[in-house]
C-alpha cells in the first residue's frame, strides 16, 4: 500500500483497465462532474470486483448522472491500514487523497464499498475533509425516486429467492440498511421474496474481512464469518446480495468452500440485469 497506493501493489496506471470499453470519464475528461465515483482498490485490481464497477457505470450511464472517476490519482483511502495499527501509512495517504480531491473540488462522492464509505465519511473528517458521501445503493435509490432511473423490472425465476447481508461498516457503523433492500425488492420475481437472515441491519454478522483480516491468509474453514456462511445456506436461497466487495469475495470462497450452489451479486449487479430485461428498457434501446 504504501509502495503502489493499493494492497494488491500493482502500478497506478492499471487503476482504470477495468473500464475498458465503456465510457467512464476522469476528472481530467470532465472537470465539471456533480458526483465523484469513487471506485476503490478492489475494483480496480481485481477482476471479480471489477464486474461490480462496470454494473455501477452502467447505471450511472442509464441515469444520465453527469460522474466522473479520479483513475491513476485514486490511492487506497487506507483504512485497512488504520484498523490494523499503521496509523503514519494511514495518514500518509489519506494526505494524498484528501489533496487531489480538493485539487477537483469534490463536493459528492459515490461508493460501492463501505470500507472506503467509512473512511471517506468518519476518518478523513478529522483531517479536514469534508464531503457527501454515498454508498451506490443510496444514490441508485434516490435515482430510481426521481424517476432519473427506471425501476427494474424482476430478471427471472432465478432471483425469486434472494436473501441479503448486510456489511459491517453499511449497516453497523453507517446505518444504511434500507436503499439496499429497496433496490433488491424490485429485482425478485413475482411471487418471490426477500428472505431475512436472524443476524441483519445493524446487528449483521461480518463476513471475517473487517479489521484488516481481508488480507490474512485463514482458510475458509477458519475464517470468523464461517457462521454467516452457514445462516446463508439456511435460507434456501439461490441469490445472496451484497453491498461490499470485501463481502462479495469472503462470502463467494465460503459458499465455494460449503460446496453450495449460491449464486453471490452485488446489489449494482442485480439491478443491472434486472434493468437489461425491462420492458421501458428494451422500447427505449
């Protein structure tokens, strides 16, 4: 992190390779943006994660939302950094984001992850950083309120069973557990529902990846989430929503582990596909 700016300690100028071949403009090709998508390091270097950033844009794009992306100037926020102890690494980069985001004058700011959410929000606010700062299912909800972006429409009996966890820094920390639920409601089939965990909104289960245990090496059967893995199979599910791509990757490798066939989607991802097959979609394409 402290060598490349992201834990993955691949080059900066590999940040933006998971937008190819979509539109996804920086701050330099849009200096006038409104919203600042704030992509993180996971979706920048890892290609599971990346899949997510695409389904944002995506929406973004349908919504006509006028965004733009730091790219190469994005640094990790550093907040595994901080809860693991290495308060200087910290600071040192929240010093550097926090210049480059005065340098575009960054008011509003999107996020998928609420590692970064919270950072942004809680952490950079003692350094003088003050910013709105929303997690992509808050703004996709506002969005669809508005009617800036259509209301998906349910994508197939595959998601007539969905249930949902909610990260730690979401829902806990940031009480956010609404937008999310709101937005996978209106992706399940007909006939199907929203099937609750006993352990959600602010009293969710972590997945085994916060306090900077994302990047320890403990196999999945060892892992501190391995009882959320077993109250999510309870649920009969064939869809598990997540909001968090330290989620996304802990729960994926814990089903894998299980030998269960759940799928695991972002709540961006849903909404795309559920979009991709709707109606006022298809007649406007």
């Amino acid at each position: 992190m402290q060598r490349s700016g992201n834990p993955w300690g691949l080059p900066a100028e590999e940040r933006l390779h998971w937008a190819e071949g979509l539109d996804v403009p920086t701050v330099h090709d849009n200096p006038d943006f409104d919203v600042l998508y704030w992509v993180g390091c996971a979706a920048s270097y890892d290609r599971r994660i990346q899949r997510v950033a695409r389904a944002v844009v995506q929406l973004l794009h349908h919504a006509q939302v006028n965004f733009a992306v730091l790219g190469p100037e994005e640094r990790c926020t550093g907040e595994s950094a901080r809860r693991m102890g290495d308060e200087f690494l910290f600071q040192e980069l929240a010093a550097t984001n926090l210049a480059t985001l005065q340098q575009h004058a960054v008011k509003r700011i999107v996020t998928h992850c609420p590692h970064c959410l919270n950072s942004l929000t809680n952490d950079y606010s003692q350094f003088g950083g003050k910013f709105e700062v929303l997690h992509h299912t808050q703004l996709l909800q506002e969005l669809v309120q508005q009617g800036s972006l259509p209301a998906p429409a349910p994508a197939g009996q595959k998601n007539d069973q969905v249930t949902y966890h909610d990260p730690c820094y979401l829902a806990r920390v940031g009480k956010i557990s609404e937008p999310p639920r709101q937005l996978i409601q209106l992706t399940i089939s007909a006939g199907g529902n929203l099937q609750e965990m006993p352990r959600r909104r602010e009293q969710t289960a972590c997945c085994g990846a916060g306090g900077g245990r994302m990047w320890f090496d403990d196999p999945p059967d060892q892992r501190a989430g391995r009882d959320r893995i077993d109250e999510i199979v309870e649920t009969g599910c064939q869809t598990v929503a997540v909001g968090c791509p330290f989620c996304l990757t802990m729960i994926s490798d814990g089903l894998a582990a299980s030998d269960a066939n759940i799928e695991v989607q972002d709540i961006a991802e849903l909404c795309l596909s559920a979009l991709e097959t709707s109606p006022i979609m298809n007649d406007a394409n």
